[in-house]
C-alpha cells in the first residue's frame, strides 16, 4: 500500500465540521466552534450538519455532500467528525474514493467514524486519524487536558507515543489498523482488511464479554485477518459485564496483547494515526512519519 500523509495543522487554517454519522447537537457543536477559533482556527461546518432524519444527522445523501465537499475544498485543512452514533456504514459503498484520494487532508473521529477510517485507508492509502471529536470532546465546560494535548500534538506537531498501563512486554510492527471493535465488524463482507502487517488497536464501551468475544472470534475466522495482525493494542472497554471475564478472554487470543492504551470512548483519549507505521517496543508504540 502506497500510504498518502496528510499535511499539518497549522494555527489560521480552516477546519470543517461535519456530521458523517448520529444528529448533533447544535449547542455543543457552537461550542466546539468557540473552542477552535479561540484556539487560533477558522471553523466551516458542514452545510447539513443540523439536518436530522430518524436517528442521522440528515439522510445518507447530505451527510455524504457535506463529506465529499468537505474534502473537496481547498481551503479546508482538517475535518473533524462532530460526534459517532451510527450511520457511518450507510456511506461507505457511496463515497468517491477518488474525491478523497485527490484531495488528501486529516480526517478525525472515532466510534461510528471506524468504518470510514478503515475503508478510506483501504480504498485510498489516505492516514486518518482516530481521536477526539467535536460534539464528544471539545463542547465541553472543562475539556480532559490529555485529549486536548495529544490532539494537538498528532495533528500540530506530528508527534505520537503511547505507552501501556501494563507489565506486558511485546515487540511487533506493521500500520495501526482497528478503531472501534463492534464498528470494525460491521464491516465484515467488504473488503476491508489491509493487506499489509498489522498491529491492531481496539476499543469498545458497552458491550458484554460474550459480544467482545464473538467479535475477535469473527475477525480472527478470516484468514487475510489472521494472516497480517503482528500483535493487538487494547484501549479501553468501558461499562463490560464482568471483567474477570474479559481478562480470561484476552488470554486465551494466540497474538501478543498489550494494553491498556488510552485510546477509549471515555474523556482520556489520544488522537492515534490510522494507517501510520508503527513499532510496539515493551510497552510503548511509537508512531512516526505520518504527517506530509
């Protein structure tokens, strides 16, 4: 695969907002306006972004307009997804790749936003980025300074290391392939796997076990899966049943496993390259290379 780096953010450029998954809240996402251009940015949001069908925010037609132009425009540098939910997966057999592959810039979010993530970097080589969106992250009173902090350092800087609360000591490599767990399996019957070695970090809030299990058992039943994973970085799985359970799950995946990461759906999270080189050593990934 031909990775594609996006270029930097830079304190003046244009950030979109756009709502590719759930309806937002138009509050909250004035409030991450706020928070950007007091930050140094100028914000554009997504023409439909308060539009609302059903449980969307706005049907598959605008939130794919507001995607396509998004990255279309040149003056936009970055997009950042306004908030996960669902309805990614409605997109995916929609987009343009070419639109995308063409215009290359950082594109952010995680939960819902996997499925978009994955399948642009399939489709496109395109590194995008999971981490901290609008409505979740930046509307709040008081934002977690380690998600603001890491934000920022991936996308201003181009710098990213996470280190485990573990004692697990692995050493692996190949891109950072993964996101949320229940999302990623949705997408079970494209293609949507790389290709390339692996290492894949996951996340997942909610879930019981037998769930969490049922999906690691799916994934790790495709043999392209099994073949390429070098090893599994585990971010955190929120509100599990039991987790004794899930512990006794993940000693039983035949993969080196690492974790915890602060990759997560709670308000601690880091802005983690999708796509980019990695090296897990001991207990520290290190990430590099991955901006233009």
């Amino acid at each position: 695969m031909n990775l594609i780096k996006p270029a930097k953010l830079k304190k003046g450029d244009t950030i979109a907002i756009i709502a590719p998954s759930g309806e937002v809240d138009m509050k909250k996402i004035q409030k991450a306006v706020s928070f950007f251009e007091n930050s140094g940015f100028k914000v554009q949001l997504g023409a439909n972004i308060d539009k609302c069908k059903n449980y969307l925010a706005g049907c598959d037609e605008e939130r794919l307009e507001d995607l396509h132009n998004a990255f279309l425009n040149p003056e936009i540098k970055a997009i950042i997804c306004a908030r996960g939910g669902y309805g990614a997966i409605r997109l995916v057999n929609k987009i343009n790749y070419d639109i995308i592959k063409n215009n290359p810039k950082i594109f952010c979010g995680y939960s819902d936003i996997t499925a978009l993530s994955a399948m642009i970097l399939k489709k496109t080589g395109l590194i995008t980025f999971s981490g901290a969106m609008a409505q979740s992250d930046f509307a709040q009173d008081k934002s977690e300074d380690f998600t603001i902090k890491s934000f920022f350092a991936t996308l201003i800087e181009g710098k990213c290391t996470l280190t485990a609360n573990s004692n697990t000591r692995v050493n692996a490599s190949g891109i950072l392939f993964g996101g949320n767990l229940a999302t990623l399996v949705s997408l079970c019957g494209l293609d949507f796997i790389p290709d390339e070695k692996f290492i894949f970090f996951t996340e997942d809030v909610g879930e019981p076990v037998y769930k969490i299990d049922r999906y690691f058992t799916q994934l790790l039943n495709i043999e392209i899966f099994r073949k390429n994973i070098t090893a599994i970085a585990l971010g955190e799985f929120l509100d599990v049943d039991n987790q004794e359970f899930l512990q006794d799950l993940f000693n039983q995946i035949e993969i080196p496993v690492i974790g915890t990461f602060p990759i997560s759906h709670g308000k601690t999270k880091a802005t983690v390259p999708f796509g980019a080189i990695a090296k897990i050593e001991n207990e520290t990934i290190k990430i590099e290379d991955f901006m233009a």
